[in-house]
C-alpha cells in the first residue's frame, strides 16, 4: 500500500518541481531543463529527480551542479506546497533513457538503410 502513496507523491513533486524549476530558481544554468520522473522511497525520506537537459555535455554538467547548490531552496518550497510530515531529500541524476532510446532508433534505422542498399 505504501508504494501507491510514494508514487502519488512522487507525481505530485514531479509536478511541482517542473513549477519551481521554470518560474522560482533564478540561476542561468537552470535552462531547458525536463523533469522525466521522480522515485520516491517507501517511507518518504528521499527522492531522486531525473532530468534531462537540452544542450551540449557541459551545460548538462553546470545544470547538475546549479540543481545541487539550488537543492535546499528547491526542498523548502516542495515542502511549502506538498503538506507532508518530512520533506524528502532531493537527489538529482540525468535521465539516461531517452538518449538510449535515440540510440537504439539510430541504430535500427541504419539497418534499415542496409537493407535497401
């Protein structure tokens, strides 16, 4: 039961952390990030955010770094907005999936382009 709870909360911050992303954090690295999911451990204490950014690997690294010292404020305005007993710590990781899926396109595309050859 209390995983059908930690994943509403963890929708719910996906969702309010795309909010404050765009609109509260206010340092120039954070451009063109995406909130891809959140996991929410069981009994609510920590949450890790996967991202993805748009733009080359370095911007991805400073974007990585701006979230981290951004953290504490990100974590007190979920925990204004989400009424729950503890916030949960945040931790931020690159959303690996989608570039695995562009790979993986790529690939079978090339084959196709084989095949036809």
């Amino acid at each position: 039961m209390s995983n059908v709870r930690a994943d509403r909360v963890g929708e719910q911050i996906k969702k309010e952390l795309a909010d404050i992303l765009s609109r509260e954090v206010k340092d120039p690295r954070v451009q063109f990030v995406t909130v891809t999911g959140v996991d929410v451990t069981g009994d609510l204490q920590q949450a890790r955010v996967f991202i993805t950014v748009l733009g080359e690997e370095d911007d991805k690294e400073e974007t990585l770094k701006a979230l981290q010292k951004a953290r504490g404020f990100i974590r007190s305005e979920i925990g204004n907005r989400i009424h729950l007993r503890k916030t949960p710590e945040i931790s931020f990781a690159f959303d690996e999936s989608i570039d695995y899926g562009n790979r993986i396109e790529r690939l079978l595309k090339e084959l196709n382009d084989e095949e036809r050859k």
